[in-house]
C-alpha cells in the first residue's frame, strides 16, 4: 500500500478569479491481480469505498486525479 497526495485546485469561494489549492490523500494497494485505489484521511482511515480494478498503479492513480478534479499528483 503507498499514499499518495493529489493537488486539488477549485475557484475561491470569496476572491472572484482566485483558486485556492486543497491536497487529498489516496492510497493504492495491489490485490496481487490488480490496482485499487481510496481517499483517506491523515491519519490512513479510508473516506470511499475501493474504486474499481486497473491494471497498473499509474492508471489507477490517473484515475483518482481525475475523479477527485485533481490538478496533478504531489511529488
């Protein structure tokens, strides 16, 4: 299992043309066939339920980016 933190960039509720940056937190784990990944919270308790198999790690991390409206992943 590997955490992994996704930028998240959304329009500021109060400063019109400003985004403010939030970070979620999502783990991977490999079944031994496959790739899921979950949000979790700081301290690893998961917030969703596994999301569905890939093949790969990066495609399953493509997929939280995606899903989540990430901006890119934090190295």
């Amino acid at each position: 299992m590997t955490v992994h933190e996704i930028m998240v960039a959304e329009p500021h509720s109060c400063r019109r043309g400003f985004f403010r940056h939030l970070y979620a937190r999502v783990e991977t784990h490999h079944t031994g066939q496959y790739w899921t990944w979950w949000q979790v919270d700081e301290s690893g308790i998961p917030l969703t339920d596994a999301e569905r198999a890939f093949r790969t790690e990066d495609a399953a991390l493509n997929d939280a980016v995606e899903r989540l409206n990430g901006v890119s992943l934090v190295v």
